[in-house]
C-alpha cells in the first residue's frame, strides 16, 4: 500500500498572507483600491495595480494575485508585498524623499542583518564598476537618480519606490551600495515588509549582472 505524500509544512509568512487577507476580505474593496492607488473594476471583481512595473491583478474575494498578461499566480513574496500593502496603505502619497532602512519603525534593529542581504551583495557584485551597475538597473527599469556616485529609483508599488545607490570605493574605503526608501514608506507597508523589498531588489540587479556575463 502506497503512502500519501506528506504536505509541506506552512511557512509563517504563507500564514501571515492568510491572515491578512481574511482581513482584507472584510473591506470595501473601492476604498482599499483608493488607499493603495489602485484600480477597482466592479464588473468584474478585480483590483489592478502594478508591481514592478507590471500589470498585476487581484481577484475579489480571493486576492491571490496574478500577472495580467499570463494570469499565472505571482511568486510567494509578491504574494506577501501586496498583501501587506492592500493592508497598510492609507493614501498617503510619496514623500519624493528619501530615507535608509535604519529610520524605518524598528528598522535601526535590523539595519546590519538588511545591509546584509541588500548594500553587502551589491558592492560584491558590482564593486566600482558602475556602468555594469546602471545596466543592470536599467534593464529593471530603474530611473537615473542624483544621488551618491550612481543611483537608480524603481517603482515598486503605485505609492512605494526604493533606490539602489553606489559609491565609489578609494584607497581607504571599498566601494558601497545601500537601498533607500521613499520616506513615506510607512504608510505603505510594515518594515518587515520594506524588508522584503531590499531583498528582492538585490537579487534582481544581481540577476541582470549575471545575465549579461558571457
């Protein structure tokens, strides 16, 4: 007799995601739609927005979310950013200011575990080669900023934007890289959240950076 396959343990984030959109559920879904900048089609029960730059969509009441394009199911962290971010956002718009990790709520408790994932693997990967690291943010849509040596912004939600800066390294210092958050970040997601987004901004850059390696 052959066993049943054992299901994977839930993870606490998966948990979280739940939760949060049980909550969710108890909204008026054109008000949250209102709040995060997004858009709320009652015909066919659908919240849209984008994310990264694409066009994402959640259905009611379900809000799993969804690429537009192929309606294939997001990746468990996008799953978790627009969860968090239907839940938090209170309409506040962007700051266009911008603040470091360390002065999110908390955040000074995790800004060298942060730096960790997100400034550390960047100045490993790019160093002072800072044409590499515009295309690698160019070819993630980043937008040229005056900030540092090189600095790129990236939209990550309709009222979130980050930034990835460089400075160049000397023979005293190494080169380093830190992800900045608009200021009025807080009012858009949870720390642990703005977690999340440094870290999946790293690995996007990293991913370009390899990417163009022969």
């Amino acid at each position: 007799m052959t066993g049943s396959a054992t299901p994977a343990p839930e993870r606490p984030l998966d948990r979280q995601v739940r939760a949060l959109r049980r909550r969710l559920r108890e909204e008026d879904p054109a008000r949250l739609a209102a709040r995060a900048g997004a858009t709320w089609h009652e015909r066919e029960r659908v919240l849209r927005l984008r994310l990264w730059g694409q066009p994402v969509r959640l259905d009611w009441p379900e809000l799993a979310g969804r690429d537009e394009a192929s309606n294939a199911l997001l990746p468990g962290m996008s799953q978790a950013l627009l969860a968090y971010y239907l839940w938090t956002a209170d309409g506040t718009p962007l700051a266009d200011r911008w603040i470091a990790f360390t002065e999110l709520p908390d955040g000074q408790f995790y800004t060298r575990a942060f730096e960790g994932y997100s400034g550390g693997p960047l100045a490993a990967t790019f160093g002072d080669d800072l044409a590499a690291f515009g295309r690698a943010a160019r070819a993630v849509a980043g937008a040229p900023l005056s900030l540092g040596d090189a600095a790129f912004a990236f939209a990550v939600l309709p009222r979130v934007s980050v930034a990835a800066v460089a400075w160049l390294g000397d023979e005293d210092f190494p080169p380093s890289y830190r992800i900045l958050f608009d200021a009025a970040v807080p009012h858009q997601l949870p720390t642990d959240a703005c977690a999340i987004v440094g870290s999946a901004l790293t690995r996007r850059l990293v991913a370009g950076h390899s990417q163009e390696k022969p």
